[in-house]
C-alpha cells in the first residue's frame, strides 16, 4: 500500500484483505457460540459476531494509520471514520458496503470491490 494512498483507498484495500483474504466473517452457522466472543477464538477461527469482528478490524486500522471509532447505538455495532469530508459509517454486519456517504442531500454508497 502506497504510504500517500488517501483514506478511502486504504479502507478498500483493508476491506478486501479482511474478509476476502484473511476470511473474517459472521458466524452465522453458529452465531451464539461464546467462542464468537473470546477475541483469541475469533482471530483463529475467522468467525464472531459483529462486535468482535469491528475490534479485529479496528486494531488493523491502527496498523495503516486510519483511526476508527466505535460508536454506541442500542443493539447495533457501528463504526465511525471521521475525515475531511465528512463522517462515513460501516455496519460491521453488511461487509460488503464499506461505507455509506452524505453527499449534500443525498447518501451514496461506495462499494468494497
């Protein structure tokens, strides 16, 4: 990754890496297992439930200089990356969309692949 890659293409990649590479996802077979919630277990069996899975990830923002915030909202695992333009927003459940943007009065989504 070029150290001048702006925000939005670090996220791309980091997307990618994350769930396509690396294979971190819901575990949606067994999503109440307690090993969804023990850090250690998530990162040997790529599998969690949302929370754990925004930790990994927000550790691995760290990593490429993005600082991610988690946000709290009732029944929900949400993150927040504030940049110059504005604040973005990624439901960890929907990996698939990176981030969903305001653009003056209407949203767009900019999508990971």
């Amino acid at each position: 990754m070029s150290s001048n890659a702006s925000v939005i293409q670090k996220l791309r990649l980091l997307n990618h890496f994350f769930s396509q590479e690396l294979g971190f996802a819901i575990n949606v077979n067994n999503y109440y297992d307690a090993d969804n919630s023990y850090l250690q277990q998530v990162i040997v069996k790529r599998r969690g439930i949302p929370i754990s899975l925004a930790m990994v990830y927000m550790k691995l923002t760290q990593q490429i200089s993005v600082m991610v915030k988690r946000l709290s909202f009732p029944g929900h695992c949400l993150m927040k990356l504030t940049i110059p333009v504005g604040r973005h927003h990624d439901r960890s459940r929907k990996r698939r969309k990176l981030i969903t943007r305001a653009v003056g009065r209407t949203a767009r989504t900019v999508s990971a692949e």
